[in-house]
C-alpha cells in the first residue's frame, strides 16, 4: 500500500506543472515520534538498574552458588581453622617466654577464603647451662606447654617427652651438687675436731709431765722430816 504522502507529491505536480518542493509539507519525511520526557523503555541494553533479572540467574562476574560438596568443604575448613588456631595457640600461651608465636599453613577454600590448616610453635627445650636447678623450672614449663592443647599431637608428646628427660637429668646433677657439699662439709668438721683433739692431748701430756716432777720433789725433803706440797 503507497502511504498518502506519495499520493499527495503526485496530484501537487499535475496541477501546478512543475515538480514538487521537496520541502514542502507534502512530501517532507515523517519524522520519528520524539521521546523526550517519556521514560526510557525497560530492558534495553543501557537502562542500568532497570533491567530486570530472570530467576536463578547471577548478575555479570557474580560467584556463582555453591554446590552441596563446595559448602561441605568450607564448613570443614572453617572447623579445621578454629582447631588449628585454638592448638597453637595453647601452646603458645602455657610456653610464655620459652615459646615464639604461632605460625600457620592455609589453604584456599571453595569461597576464595584461606583457611589455616596446620600450624606449629617453637619452643626452646635447651637446659640452663651450669644451673640443674633452673633448668628443672624450665623444663617443667616446656612440658606444660607441649601438652597444653586439649588434643596433643604426636609430635608434641615428644617435645613433653624430651622435657621429662632433661628434667631427670638436672635432678642428678642436684643431687651430685648437694652430696659434693655434704662431703667438704664432713672434711671441714672433721679437721675442726682433730685440731681440737690435738690440744687437748698437748694439755694432758703436760700435766703428766709436771706431777711426777712434784712426787720428786715431796720425796726429796722427806730426809729432813718434813712434809711438803709441790707448788
């Protein structure tokens, strides 16, 4: 079907014998119907957050929601996680200046979050050279802070282990010490008493020595009849 505006271009140019003014209303283009102050339409490519989203779909560059088994795993790390800080952190806490501070190995779960799943602390286990009785204290401590956790490990059964020993071992050593002073304390006594000892034996041998000088003398005078003492 023509449109009119053809038809009208048409009857202009018979009647007049010249061709029609392309400007003329005739047979001027229809122009597009002007949207200004309308709304924009919705679901065009730049209408911006009046675009509608179909349900169960994920907006552009979105995580996409987790399988059963993704939400299982990080449920599983998260507990892992908390295990692992509150051992180390045991650890730690009971070793005090003999323990460094804990550090942790992650690992990346399904939600992009890293999650601790092993972890240590270094304690120093050496004695206190020269000082058996230090070294008992410490060692105590270091085998309070290898079983601190509410689930020791095997390797912090060893740690406990190798703390009971050198603990043995600076009780030997106090025992060697105090015997030591017990012994050197006998030999000063016994020197003490022998000096003693020896004056009183000087003593004795003299007053043996002047009583028969005094016998002596008493039998001398006896030739004039007298009787004298021995001054």
């Amino acid at each position: 079907m023509m449109s009119s505006v053809t038809s009208a271009a048409r009857a202009s140019y018979s009647s007049h014998g010249r061709p029609p003014d392309p400007t003329s209303a005739a047979v001027r283009p229809a122009q597009e119907p002007s949207t200004e102050g309308r709304p924009p339409a919705r679901g065009g490519p730049d209408d911006g957050t009046l675009r509608e989203q179909a349900p169960g779909s994920s907006a552009p560059g979105a995580r996409p929601e987790p399988t059963a088994q993704e939400k299982r795993q990080t449920r599983d790390l998260a507990r892992r996680d908390a295990e692992v800080r509150a051992h180390e952190q045991a650890h730690a806490a009971a070793g005090g200046a003999h323990a460094g501070h804990p550090s942790y190995q992650f690992e990346v779960g399904p939600d992009g979050r890293r999650y601790a799943v092993g972890g240590e602390v270094s304690i120093d286990t050496s004695p206190v050279s020269g000082d058996p009785e230090a070294t008992i204290q410490k060692m105590q401590q270091v085998r309070r802070a290898a079983l601190a956790p509410a689930q020791p490990s095997a390797q912090d059964r060893r740690v406990a282990a190798r703390a009971g020993a050198s603990i043995a071992e600076a009780q030997r050593e106090l025992l060697e010490q105090e015997r030591e002073g017990s012994s050197e304390g006998a030999q000063g006594v016994g020197r003490e008493g022998g000096a003693r000892a020896a004056a009183s034996y000087r003593d004795a041998s003299g007053l043996l020595e002047a009583a028969p000088r005094a016998q002596l003398d008493i039998t001398s005078c006896s030739s004039c009849g007298g009787s004298h003492s021995a001054a």
